[in-house]
C-alpha cells in the first residue's frame, strides 16, 4: 500500500519569494510521482511528474520537483512565486502497475503582495 | 481537445437518495477513474474503468458503482446517500499507457 504526507498544511508566501512544498511517500514498491494543483472552485491539473530518468523534473511555470529515492521525497520548488500561484497543491503517487492516485492531503499556498 | 466535463456542477440531495453524476471524457479517453474529495482533504479513489469494464477499486462500499460507455462518457452512482458522503467528485479520464490523468471541475455534492 502506498500513501503520502505532506509535511505543510498551510504555507503563506511573499510575492517573488522562493517556496518549498514537502512530500513524502512510503510505497513497497517502484513508483511514480506527481505533484497537481487545484485553484478554487476547479478541478486539478497536473504540474509535473516523475516517471524514471532524471530525478528532477521541471513544469513550464517554473515549478521543479526532485525525487529522492532514499529519503523518499519529492518536494516541490519554485524560486519566485506569483499572486496566480495561489492554490492548492496535491503530491500524489501510483506504482507502474496500479494506475490509481494516491493522494496527500494538500498544501495551500497563499501569496501576499 | 474538450477537456473533461462533468455535471451537474453542484447537488443537494437528501439523506437515503440515490444520485447519478456524469462524466463525459475526451475522444480516445478509454480509461476514466473516480475520486471523492471531502473538504479539506486530498482526493481519494473509487474506482476505475476500462473498456467498459471496472478494473480496480478503492475502500468504498458496494453502493458506489459506475458505468463506462463506448462514447467516453461515465457515470457515478450512489444509492442510500449518508451524510458523510457530501464531497466534491472528480472524474479523471487519460490515454492507455499514458500517465497524463485530465481531470474535470467535479460535480459538488451535499448531503443533507
């Protein structure tokens, strides 16, 4: 069985300051690992994901996550934030052969000018 | 691409009701998963279907079931509705083989 943490439940954040979203997983197996976020009212969207390969991996908004296989983490980064990255954000995990998500239970971001 | 879309955005229903939530996924979406999202919480899975066939499940009770349809769409049913099952319900459709899950706005249940 697989599950995650995230280690922050709430995270405010000055605008173009730099943030850090902790996620830790525990799975007995090989995994894959995703981080999605959720702004008010809508659904989620993918913000990147780690499959194999390099363990860091990068979203077109500047987001970056690295996967650490011995500490089992994949924390996500952004260097300088925006007010539009208010949000809620889900890490989340599957093993290659069971397509289901697993989700944490979120971190919100809020972002002050 | 359409996107997902799900309906209705938003029900009240009350306590021993049946309800039915909609799912219609993108052309060559074949498989589609359910999630549950409770206030405050993550999502959590209820199950999946491929080609019209249910091929895995989350810890929820017989009274969730689904249906897949040949033209994308799905449905999520809930029979004998308990308060705790007020939530917001996600549908997530993706390509075999490909991990880019899309998932819709969700439909927003309330039980009361």
């Amino acid at each position: 069985a697989q599950s995650v943490t995230q280690l922050d439940s709430q995270v405010p954040v000055f605008e173009e300051a730099p943030v850090e979203l902790r996620c830790n997983y525990s799975s007995s197996v090989s995994v894959y690992l995703f981080w999605y976020v959720q702004y008010p009212n809508q659904g989620l969207q993918l913000l990147l994901k780690y499959l194999s390969g390099s363990t860091l991996v990068e979203s077109i908004n500047g987001f970056e996550a690295e996967f650490n296989k011995s500490q089992t983490s994949f924390h996500l980064r952004k260097p300088s934030v925006h007010i539009s990255d208010t949000a809620e954000y889900f890490c989340a995990v599957s093993d290659p052969y069971d397509y289901k998500l697993s989700f944490g239970a979120g971190t919100t971001v809020t972002v002050r000018a | 691409e359409t996107g997902v879309t799900q309906s209705p955005t938003h029900l009240i229903k009350t306590r021993g009701q049946q309800v039915t939530l909609r799912c219609s996924s993108q052309s060559g979406h074949n498989t589609v998963s359910w999630y549950q999202q409770a206030l405050g919480q993550g999502p959590q899975f209820i199950f999946q279907y491929y080609r019209e066939e249910e091929n895995g499940r989350g810890n929820f009770p017989p009274r969730f079931s689904g249906l897949q349809f040949p033209n994308y769409s799905s449905e999520l049913n809930v029979n004998a509705l308990e308060l705790d099952d007020s939530a917001l319900y996600l549908c997530a459709s993706r390509l075999t083989g490909n991990y880019g899950y899309t998932f819709g706005s969700g439909t927003r249940l309330t039980v009361v």
